[in-house]
C-alpha cells in the first residue's frame, strides 16, 4: 500500500468523513440489531446533527475550498440525513419510506463512480448496497433484508471512518492496483 495523505486530505473532508462515518455507524448499528433495544430510530439525533447539520456545513467549506468532489458528496449526503431525522416521526407508507431510501441509493451510486479516492468509492458503494438492501427491505417488509443493509451501512462507516482517522494518523489511504507489490504486464 502506497501512503498516498493527498487524497482527502483537507481538514474540510476529515471532519466530513468524521460525520459521515459516526452517522452510519449509529444508523446501521440500529438496523443491525446488534445491540439490544436499540434502533435505527435512535439515530435520529446523531443524523439531524452530525449527519445532517455538520455534514452539510462541511459540504459547504469543501466546495469554497474548490473541492467539488468532497463538497458535493457531503452536501448531498447531508440533506440526507436532516431530511431522514425530520421526517422520522412522520407516518408515510411503507412504498414512500421504500421510495426515499431507493433514490438517495441512486445519489450514493453516483457519488460511488464520481471518482475520487478508493476510500471514498468504497465509502459511497458500501453506502449504495445499504441503502437498496434497506429499500428492498421495506418494499419486501424483509426484516433480513434490513439487517443486512444495516450491515453494510456498519461497515461504509467503518471505512469512511478509517479514511479521515488515516490521514490524521498518517495511514496507508489508497491501496496499490500491483499484485503483491510486483508490476504485473499483459505477457507476464
């Protein structure tokens, strides 16, 4: 693995992937059922405030900082998670609950084949799979379904975690394309 600190390395995206991963987390912990007695509803502070608000503002500072990549993921994503907290009380059908999940997955595949660093790409595919697993979920009314998305909403904030603690720790941040550190060619 290469030490390459440029990607993301702006204190703009770290405190963004900070947010971003801590609301996962919560969020796809509450889907998992992991913990006893703790749901994807109890969250919904962690998502209005640090997803939503702290996100967002972070979007905002990325993209004065010229970082479109970054600034737009984060503005996005950040809307999100406020529009998600509010709404959270709100009574809407299973298929408008389904709806808003399966779109914002489509924004996530978006930002997932937007470019950008591999720790982000992954951040944004884990977060794609989450999202269209919860969508199915509702659609399906599949506990199994749900658990697994929170599964993988767990580990998108498990790597968005990484990718901001790495570049504070001066961690490895893009992992080599070369086949066990070797150039590897068409002939061999």
């Amino acid at each position: 693995m290469d030490n390459d600190v440029s990607a993301g390395s702006t204190t703009t995206t770290i405190v963004g992937r900070l947010a971003l991963g801590i609301t996962l987390l919560a969020f796809g912990i509450g889907h998992t059922g992991v913990i006893d007695q703790v749901t994807a509803a109890d969250a919904v502070t962690v998502a209005q405030y640090v997803g939503g608000i702290a996100l967002f503002v972070a979007g905002l500072l990325a993209l004065r900082e010229k970082d479109t990549a970054s600034g737009t993921a984060f503005v996005v994503l950040g809307a999100l998670w406020f529009t998600w907290a509010v709404s959270a009380d709100n009574q809407v059908s299973a298929n408008a609950a389904g709806l808003f999940l399966l779109l914002f997955a489509l924004v996530a595949l978006s930002l997932t084949f937007a470019g950008g660093d591999t720790l982000g790409q992954g951040t944004y595919g884990l977060f794609f799979v989450s999202l269209l697993l919860l969508a199915l979920g509702v659609f399906a009314d599949s506990e199994v379904l749900g658990r697994a998305g929170g599964w993988f909403a767990v580990a998108a904030g498990a790597v968005a975690w990484y990718a901001a603690t790495a570049v504070l720790a001066h961690w490895p941040t893009d992992v080599s394309r070369r086949a066990a550190g070797r150039r590897m060619t068409a002939a061999g």
